[in-house]
C-alpha cells in the first residue's frame, strides 16, 4: 500500500465497516511505520485497471505478529481475494520470524472465521464489547506462521478459483 491508496483504501472502509471504519489518520499512522525496519506491512489489491478492491494490514513486533485489518469489496468476495491478502500477511509474518500470528474476528462474521480457519487459525479467546459502538465481541485467534502451509496450497485450498481471472495483490509498501 502506498499513500495514494489510502483514499480509495478509506472509501472501501467506510463502505464495509460504516460504524467501525478506521479514520484517514490510523492508516496514514499505519503507513508511516510501513517502510524497510518499520513493524507494519500493508498490501492493496487491485483490479487490471487499477481500482482497490480489497487490503490488509499486519503489525509484527519482537516476534509477534497482528493482523491489523483485512478487507474485500463486496463485489469480489468469495473469489479467493481475501485468501491471498491473508496469504500474503501469513508469508511476511514468517518472513519476519514471528513466533505467532493473532487476529480479532466479529463473532458474527462466520464467512472470515472460515477462512480463518482453512489457514490454521484456531480460537484463543473471547474479547467482550471489542468492536464499538455496536458492541460486539470479538473471537481471538492465533497461528504458527512458520508452520501454516500457505506457500504450496493449491489454489482450492485457499479458495482460489484457478481459472477465473481476480484482482492483483501488490505487497507495495511507502519506500517501494
């Protein structure tokens, strides 16, 4: 992800998570720490002409990683996106020598919880009340990355159809 993504970034947020949405200034935070040393990587996805359907973000530090934010448009979900957004998170978390991979999912979001899963992610716990103001609770789970089998996953076990064509993931951070 680049500073010129975050307006299209932003329009996605809000069209997705409208009473949770991530303001302009977090991802202009998380961006300024997405560089060579920095403890955030973010990726956009984009279609051939160039729009943002989807990105995600993690934050790894001394050997522990988050993922901060993952996100599809709604138009392209079910065609393997959000599977290779994680993908990529999954690979730099290992890259960076994290010991764990945690994420925080909305109970209610069975359809993320499974592909969550299909990676490996097992619950950990329970955060009451974490995503405001609707006050819904939120499921931690957490990953081994170095032991997730993401690099030799056929394209169906991420759920990835192998011949129809979806949006590029570019793994673009401020610095190139």
């Amino acid at each position: 992800m680049r500073w010129w993504d975050i307006a299209p970034v932003l329009a996605l947020e809000l069209e997705l998570f409208p009473e949770d949405a991530w303001s302009a200034g977090m991802f202009w935070s998380e961006l300024a720490d997405a560089r060579p040393g920095g403890t955030r990587h973010y990726t956009v996805a984009v279609t051939p002409d160039g729009t943002v359907v989807g990105y995600a973000g993690l934050m790894a530090v001394a050997g522990e990683g988050d993922v901060q934010t993952i996100a599809v448009n709604g138009r392209h979900q079910g065609a393997g996106l959000g599977a290779a957004l994680l993908a990529d998170l999954v690979r730099e978390a290992a890259r960076r020598g994290c010991a764990d991979l945690l994420l925080e999912v909305r109970v209610d979001n069975l359809r993320a919880q499974r592909l969550y899963e299909r990676f490996g992610f097992e619950p950990v716990g329970i955060r009451r009340g974490y995503y405001q103001p609707a006050n819904i609770d939120a499921l931690v789970m957490r990953l081994d990355p170095a032991a997730a089998a993401v690099d030799g996953a056929a394209p169906e076990d991420l759920d990835e159809p192998a011949d129809d064509p979806r949006p590029d993931v570019k793994k673009d951070t401020p610095h190139g």
